[in-house]
C-alpha cells in the first residue's frame, strides 16, 4: 500500500462532515493513483461518479490507464478519460478523468454537474488559471448543490492560507520517499547546455539507473541533446526528449521503462515536475530554471521569460529521484542563492492574459466580482481584456456577453480565434468559397505558434501532410462550424481573416519600425521577408530586450481594411498644433485604432475643446518629454510608483508614462484646454496635475510612507531621492549619523534607504544600506583618510557610540 491508505480512515469522516477537503501529500504518496482507486471501491462511493481535474493530458491518459488496468479493465469502462480531441469514457465509467479545458466545459454546459458526486483537484499547488477558474465556479455549483464535494489535493502549497480562504479542514498524508541527496554545482560561465552536459556524464560515470533532467525549455533540451550526442553516450543510453510540444505518443516513449539492461536520459520542461512517474529515476539534475510567460497589459503582449524556480518546485524535482530507492539530485546553483528563492511560484493568473477567462466569466452569466476567487484577477490584465473583448464583439460594455460572444464561447478557443472563424462564416455568406475552410486550417496552426515556421502561405498548404494535430483540429473546427475542409484554400483572404482575430495588431510602417492599432511600436528582425511593407497584420511577435520583435506576420492593404471593416469605421474631426506654422489646424481622419487609414481637411474652428484635444495629439505624437518635468514632479511620480509595487491592490494610480498618456485628459486636460503657443506647455505645473491625481486620504499616506525627506539626528532635514538607482537614497555628512546602527527605512520599515555618506566638503565617502556593518567593518580604513584631510573634525574610534554632530572639534568644545 502507498502512504496516502494511512489517512483513507480520516479522508472518509472528513468528507462525511464537509463539502470542501484539502490533502496535502507529497510526491509518490499515491494521491492521483492509489486514492481515486480506493474511493471507487469504497462503499462510501458505490454508485458514485468522479470527476478527477490533472493539468497535463500526458498525466491524464497516464493515469486512466494505470487504474484501468489494476481493475483489470480497459480504459473507458469503470475508468476513463477526456481531453482535447480524445475520449475515452461510457456509459459504465464512475471515474472520469478530465484535464482543465474540458472541467470548464463540462461546468459551463452542466452548472449544477448533476451527474458528478465528487471533484478531485489534483496537483493543485500548480496553481493553473484553469484550475483556479473551476474552483470558482465550483465554489458556485456547491451553493446550488451543497452535496457536491470537492477534495483538493497538492504536493507542496501554502496550506494554511489555503485553508483560510476556503474554510476547509486539511489532512495531511507523511508520504514515503527515500531520501534523495542534493548536491549543488556551482554555476559557471560557460552556456547552461555545456553546463548541463557535463553534470550529465558526470551522473552516468558516479550513479546508477535513469537520469531526468530539468530544462526551462525546448531550446535548452535541444542544444544539451545535440551536445551529449557529439560527446558520445555509452550504447546502453538511451537520450528522450519531453515536451509539450510533443504528440501524446512521443511523451509516452520518453517515460515508458527503457527496455531491461538499457538506461535512459530524459532531459524534460517542468512537464515532468509532478504527476507523471519516470521508471527508474535515480538521478535528477536541476537547472533551476523554467520558462514562464508574463502578461505585460501595457503592451498587450506576453513575455516568454526565463525565470528562477520556487524552493518548492526545486523540492518537487528532487523528489522525482526518491520514489523508488534512494537517489540524488545535482541542483545547478548555491546552498546559500536557493535559501533566497520564493516559497512557492505565483500563480498564473497574477501573470497571465485573461481573455479567454474573462469570457468563461461572462458565459457563465455573472460579472468576475461575484466569484469568490482564491487570488483575484489583477485589474489592470482584467482591463486589457475586457476591452479586446469589446473590440471583438463579444461582451458589451457592461460586461454581459453577447449573441456573438455565446457563439465564440461554442468553439472552445482563443477569443480572437473564434473571432476570425464567425466572421469566415459571414464571408461564406457573402459568396466567399471556403473562407470557413481556411479559417479552420488557420485557428488550427495559430493556436500553437510553435508551429509557425518560415511563410504562413506555404504552411497552409501543407498541414494536412505535415502536421497531423493540426490538421485533426482544423476537422474539429469544422464540425462546429458545419463546413468542410478544402485542399484548395483562398489564400488571398488570409490578410482579412487575420485581422478579425488581432484587430490591435494591424502595423503601419512608421520610420524603421512599425506603429500598432493598440498604440505600441514593434519592429521585424533583420533582413525579414515582410521588411519594407507598409502595413502588416502581426500573427506573433514578443519583447526582446526593450523592443516589441514582429517574428510572424502578414502583408495587407488599407483597401482591404476599408472594405472589410466599413461597417466599423467613422470619420473623426481632429485638432492637431503645427510646430512650423505655429498655428492649429483640422482634418478629418479615419483611423483603425492609432493607425491613421485617410485623412482629408476639414474647418477649424477653434474652443477650448479642440485646444485640449490638440495638445493631446501633440504630447501624445511627442511623448511626456516635451512637458517641462521638474524634480519635485518627477520625484513624485517615483514615489507613486513605488507605493503602487508594494501595494498594488490599494487603488493607486498609475504614473507609468504609458499610463499618463493614454489618461492625458484626466490629468492635464483643463490645463491644456487654456494653452494658445506650444511655448506655454513648459508653464504647466505638472506637480500639482499629478497631485490632483491622488484624493487627500491617499497624499496623507504617500507622505507618511514614503515621505520627501528625512530628518537626520542632528535636525537636518534631507531630502531623499526616490530617482537614484537602486532605489531610494539620500546624502548626508558622516558625522550626522554617528551613533546610528539602523539605516533609515520606508514604508514602516519594509524599504531601506540607500545612505551616501559624504566627507565634510560633501565629497562622496561611501554608499550602504548596512551602517552597523559600515561602522564594524569600513569605519577604521575612512577614519584615517578623513583624519589626514579634515583634522579640525571629530573622527571618533567606535562612531556607534559617539554623538552625532555637524560642528568642528573646536565648536564642540565651547
């Protein structure tokens, strides 16, 4: 029996007396197998249908078989399983095991899930959007359903705070691992594939058995693939690769047991993190690394970054080399930088785009308030894609979905794929042949950019020969649709189509790079193939380093635009300040989002409306360097901005210089409106605009938190400089610090100050955020300097204990 039977007794009483159960049990306890087996026999549970929610559709299938086969059963009787594009279940099936996507379905067709008694959450400390969806919506069902049960199970979470917010009971399953030995290895300077190479053949020369390696990415296993295979591995070696990238069958071979008197390597994503049981792993070497991607809702983008792992994702990778005998772990860091990471990783739908949840929400008839959420749903994401829903016709502007947006949410897609496949439908209608065909091949291949390689043209035309999921999920999209798919495809209707499905992407060239309808720039690598077209729809591009790189577009025409979205788009009046003339002017323009499509000269006639709305257009064509930004403006902006990282969540606003100019009329508005020469911009007291931003609760706090100076113990009042790097700083004189073994804070205490100690001529002495350890350590070398330049001063042995003073030996003395 596994260690998770020793709490069955409990398990049982508790889900007797409670609707909501957390378990707690590490790796290898048996929660995802051996417990749903023991419920099903149970006679607690006869008759009683499961529903079990696993992240991966690796695991999925994985672990349906698994049970099926301790049944002695098929898969799709007593035990089965659901995921994208594959089923496997009946009539029979009591157990039923579901990745995210389809949880969420299921409980947007059925609310009440009549046919479910009980809801395993497993691997839940992944803390998934998906699953942190369901479990809202769950938290709903159980209102209508109080018999419902749910028992939520994680390897390693914050329980405590878990329990809290569900007021549920935890239980907690000891486990039964053999201890795994964790060896640190230096990181050197060499690429992190040569690194990982080597602590490979370092393993199969020193260990036996199979060895898994932690990679943050499909790069990263490719390069350390390629590079044990120059070394050369020993001819019993087998080397797999696991990704999610990979069809179902190829993740199958690289976990399935290597064939006897054979070891394997698996160099795997995090994939292999929980869940998913390797044969035979004695070995784990982990980089310490994964790649996780970051909604940036200024940009409207995610980033893919390459981030550090918590402690306890690099504990749950440990673990992976003790389930079967004792083991050893090669983490690629120091005992003393892994003490410093994060706990547990942030869940993903603090960092995620919210599109596709928020129209979950809106489908499921109530607003994302009325949910009871275990970490709500940042507003400023949330805000991004209500508008993108807006914009694709799917909720209105109270939130509620609409006709089109049911539709949409039919399709189980990304919104702005099912934007792109309704609006082929209505080409259909106009007389457009196998426009809902080509849409269907071309949601398939941008569901998963990893597939977009070289012309998307060229792509179209072969997927059915070249990539077979794709083409599997093109033929779905069309039975939803009620089409047919067609060899010959319009491609010229690609341009089109694309733009319904990213209408903020549209790129007007615009110097070297590219202006978007959402406002931002981005610019094509190198010697692209689209380099040169005036306008763009843009597939795929993401930050790299400080630019926003278009890796997959399309070449379109305005003409195009213009026919397609006539319906949409309206000419406005605009007022615009010439810098040559030095006089206003009026035009009438057709713009689709910021990309200005026509224009045409239109009366001027000018108030104070259109003297603000022309100052508007001038900043924002300019950008906020050409108002005139005192220090005490700017200082205050850095002060905001540092409240609103430390306290995101409290309402303050935001002084980003893409917030300020996308809110130009909120702020600035009534002083531009009074403004006749672009000279009188530098007049604008900008500090006190952007004070009218705060209400006087939230100044009275900015001043006690973060306040503009700090009175040193000899009463000197010091101003601190919120702009330096590093963070807030000030200067003062050695000697007015004498006897301080604190360094002066902020926000009660959580931020210390950057203190630049000076020399009596306030020459630079010494930076430090650590006085005591200033005084102890640096102290004597600066004491015989400062005697040598400045004898008339007081430079005492121990400055902790002397008095602070500003005054000369001589002055002190009278």
């Amino acid at each position: 029996m596994l260690p998770v039977a020793d709490i069955f007794p409990q398990l049982l009483s508790l889900l007797q007396q409670h609707n909501k159960v957390i378990l707690s049990a590490p790796p290898g306890a048996g929660k995802s197998t051996y417990l749903p087996f023991y419920l099903l026999q149970h006679p607690d549970f006869a008759g009683k249908k499961l529903l079990m929610l696993e992240p991966r559709r690796l695991a999925a299938k994985s672990i349906a078989a698994y049970l099926a086969a301790q049944l002695g059963e098929a898969v799709g009787e007593t035990v089965g399983y659901q995921i994208r594009q594959e089923q496997k279940h009946g009539s029979k099936t009591r157990l039923l095991i579901v990745t995210e996507g389809v949880l969420t379905r299921k409980l947007q067709q059925d609310p009440e899930l009549t046919a479910v008694d009980l809801l395993l959450f497993d691997e839940f400390h992944e803390r998934s959007l998906h699953a942190d969806l369901a479990l809202a919506l769950c938290l709903e069902v159980q209102q209508l359903r109080p018999e419902l049960q749910l028992l939520i199970m994680s390897a390693t979470l914050d329980m405590a705070q878990l329990a809290g917010k569900l007021n549920a009971p935890v239980l907690a399953s000891e486990g039964r691992s053999y201890p795994v030995t964790v060896e640190y290895a230096l990181p050197g300077s060499q690429p992190l594939a040569q690194q990982i190479a080597g602590l490979v053949q370092q393993a199969l020369s020193k260990h036996n058995g199979n060895i898994l390696v932690f990679l943050p990415g499909q790069a990263e296993i490719n390069q350390s693939a390629q590079l044990l295979e120059q070394q050369g591995l020993a001819a019993n070696v087998q080397l797999h690769r696991l990704l999610g990238s990979l069809t179902l069958a190829q993740q199958q071979a690289a976990i399935a047991a290597p064939p006897a008197g054979l070891r394997k390597v698996v160099l795997s994503t995090n994939l292999a993190e929980t869940s998913l049981t390797i044969d035979g792993i004695t070995v784990v070497i982990d980089s310490g690394l994964c790649r996780q991607s970051r909604f940036n809702p200024r940009q409207g983008l995610s980033v893919l970054e390459t981030c550090a792992i918590s402690q306890a994702a690099a504990t749950q990778r440990a673990g992976r080399a003790g389930r079967l005998s004792p083991g050893h772990c090669y983490r690629l860091d120091t005992a003393e930088k892994w003490q410093r990471r994060a706990r547990f990783e942030a869940p993903e739908i603090e960092v995620s785009d919210l599109t596709a949840l928020r129209l979950e929400v809106a489908a499921w008839g109530c607003q994302v308030d009325d949910l009871h959420w275990l970490t709500p749903p940042p507003a400023a994401n949330l805000a991004v894609a209500e508008q993108l829903l807006q914009q694709l016709g799917f909720i209105d502007s109270k939130g509620v979905i609409t006709a089109s947006g049911r539709q949409a949410h039919k399709l189980a897609t990304d919104p702005r794929l099912a934007a792109m496949l309704l609006h082929a439908q209505q080409l259909e209608l106009q007389g457009q042949r196998h426009a809902s065909a080509l849409a269907c091949v071309l949601a398939a291949i941008l569901e998963d950019t990893r597939v977009l390689q070289g012309d998307i043209y060229s792509l179209l035309g072969r997927v059915k020969q070249t990539l077979a999921q794709q083409w599997q999920q093109a033929q779905s999209f069309a039975r939803l649709l009620g089409c047919q798919l067609s060899e010959v495809l319009p491609l010229e209707l690609v341009p089109v189509l694309a733009l319904r499905a990213f209408p903020d992407r549209l790129a007007k060239r615009r110097g070297q790079g590219y202006q978007l309808a959402n406002g931002i720039g981005a610019v094509l690598p190198d010697n692209h193939s689209l380099s040169g077209q005036p306008w763009l729809v843009v597939l795929h591009m993401q930050q790299f380093g400080r630019e926003n790189r278009i890796y997959h577009a399309v070449s379109i025409s305005p003409d195009g635009v213009l026919s397609d979205w006539q319906a949409e788009l309206n000419w406005q009046t605009q007022t615009f300040w010439d810098d040559k003339s030095g006089s206003f002017f009026t035009e009438q323009q057709l713009k689709f989002g910021q990309c200005l499509l026509a224009a045409k000269p239109a009366a001027l006639q000018l108030t104070a409306e259109q003297k603000q709305q022309a100052w508007q257009n001038y900043i924002a064509s300019k950008g906020l360097n050409c108002l005139n930004w005192t220090d005490t403006a700017l200082q205050l902006r850095a002060r905001v901005r540092l409240l609103q990282q430390q306290q995101s969540d409290a309402g303050w606003p935001d002084f980003s210089d893409d917030a300020l100019l996308a809110t130009l009329p909120n702020w600035l508005g009534s002083y531009l409106a009074q403004i006749s020469k672009s000279t009188a911009l530098a007049q604008i007291p900008l500090y006190d605009a952007l004070l009218q931003c705060l209400n006087y609760q939230q100044q009275q706090i900015l001043n006690q938190l973060l306040p503009t100076h700090w009175q040193a113990p000899t009463g000197s009042r010091l101003s601190i400089n919120y702009l330096a790097e590093g963070g807030p700083r000030l200067s003062v004189r050695v000697q007015e610090m004498y006897g301080q073994m604190q360094s002066p804070t902020l926000l009660q205490g959580k931020i210390n100050i950057t203190v630049e100690l000076l020399s009596p001529s306030r020459q630079p002495l010494q930076v430090t955020q650590n006085l005591a350890s200033f005084w102890q350590n640096a102290w004597q070398e600066a004491r015989k300097e400062m005697r040598g330049r400045y004898p008339k001063h007081y430079w005492p042995e121990d400055p902790a204990q002397a008095m602070p003073t500003t005054k000369t030996k001589k002055a002190m003395l009278r």
